[in-house]
C-alpha cells in the first residue's frame, strides 16, 4: 500500500497540473455595425467540455435610482440579491417569461435572494421610480461575461477547444440574442474582436425616459 499512494497522489498532481496548464483566457472586444465600442454586452460561450464551479450567487445593487450594474449575466440557477444601497425605497419587479417577481417597498436587502432558475432575459423595473431598467441574461452556456464600458470582457480559466459564441445587448433587435460563430481558443489564449447589430440609441434621450420604457423593454423580452 505504500508503494501505491505516492504513485496515486502523483498521478492526481499531474493531472491537475494539466488541466491548470491548459486554461487559456479569451480577450475580447465588442462593437457596433459602426466599429464603435459597446458596453453592456454578454458574450457566451458553449463547448464540448464540463460547466466551471462558480458561485451560483450574485448582486444586483440600486444606487443613484439606478440598477447596478445595467446588465448583469448569471448562470441558470443563481440566486440573485437586491441590496438597495440609495436612502430611499425601491420597489423591484418583473413581468418577464424568464423570471417574474416583486420586492415590494423596501430599504437595505431583502433576506431572501431571489432564485433565477430559467434561462432568458429578465428586464428589472423600480415600481417608484419608472426610468430605472435593469436586465439580468440567464444562461445555460459554460461560460460567458459582460463588456466594459470600453467594449472589452476577457473570460479567464478556459479550457482550450472550439467555442459556440452568442452574444446579446439591450438594443439587439426585439432584445434577441445573436450567433457570433465559432472560435478556436488555443491553450495559449486568444484576442478576438467581436460586432454586434444594434438598433441606434437616440443621443438626446433624456437622463430619466418616459414612464413607457419598461414597459417598451419588456415587451421585447416577452417575445424572446
């Protein structure tokens, strides 16, 4: 017996040297039809190797009457908290297919997280304040992050190998997500540049829209 646990404990440390020598990280930057930098958008990735361990946990803030973050991507199954960081109450909601929910008039966080247990887009409106949109994507694929507000995302830890691409924005057509191909990601990493179709967003659009802008976004989502 003693002669096969190192051999055993060796073959576990070689193993696990592997898989850490083979995680490569994709860069990637996501424009418009213009070339323009776009923030807020989720690329996803799918391939032929097993989800990572993630935490299934996640925070949606509310500060300055506004969802923090705009867009916030999460796996299938995440249970997501609504902490309200502004000194005065909020009242979250949604009517979306994906999720539908209320937090009714509250201050601080609410003891219980809510769980998002389906796949889809869940547009987030404030029943006090109607220009606060929020979207949370739920998604089934391995693996996936949001751009900054240069455009850039960079997902680290990927395992080497061919990748679905899906990428998705507030202002894709009917809020629908689109195929960005496929992408070979060698064990040495990879930057790739991404474009997005997306409908043109108005330049004098007020700071605080029209009450109808939740309901114009969750329109969209419902015919997901």
């Amino acid at each position: 017996m003693s002669s096969i646990l190192p051999s055993a404990v060796l073959v576990v440390v070689c193993m696990l040297l592997s898989i850490g020598a083979s995680a490569a990280t994709l860069g990637a930057g996501v424009v418009d039809q213009q070339g323009k930098p776009l923030g807020d958008a989720v690329l996803t990735l799918r391939g032929p190797l097993g989800k990572p361990v993630v935490a299934l946990k996640a925070d949606m803030d509310q500060h300055d009457k506004q969802f923090a973050p705009h867009v916030l991507a999460v796996r299938t199954g995440t249970q997501i908290a609504f902490p309200n960081s502004d000194n005065i109450r909020h009242q979250v909601y949604s009517f979306s297919p994906a999720k539908r929910f209320e937090l009714r008039l509250y201050e601080g966080t609410p003891s219980q997280p809510v769980l998002f247990d389906k796949p889809g887009v869940v547009v987030l409106g404030c029943n006090i304040h109607d220009w606060m949109l929020g979207y949370v994507y739920v998604t089934d694929d391995s693996w996936f992050a949001v751009s900054d507000d240069s455009g850039t995302l960079k997902i680290d830890q990927l395992p080497a190998g061919r990748y679905a691409v899906t990428l998705w924005h507030p202002q894709t057509a009917d809020m629908q997500p689109q195929s960005g191909g496929e992408i070979d990601v060698p064990a040495e990493g990879i930057h790739h540049r991404f474009s997005l179709v997306v409908q043109p967003k108005a330049q004098d659009m007020p700071k605080a829209p029209a009450p109808s802008a939740f309901g114009d976004a969750f329109h969209k989502a419902a015919h997901e």
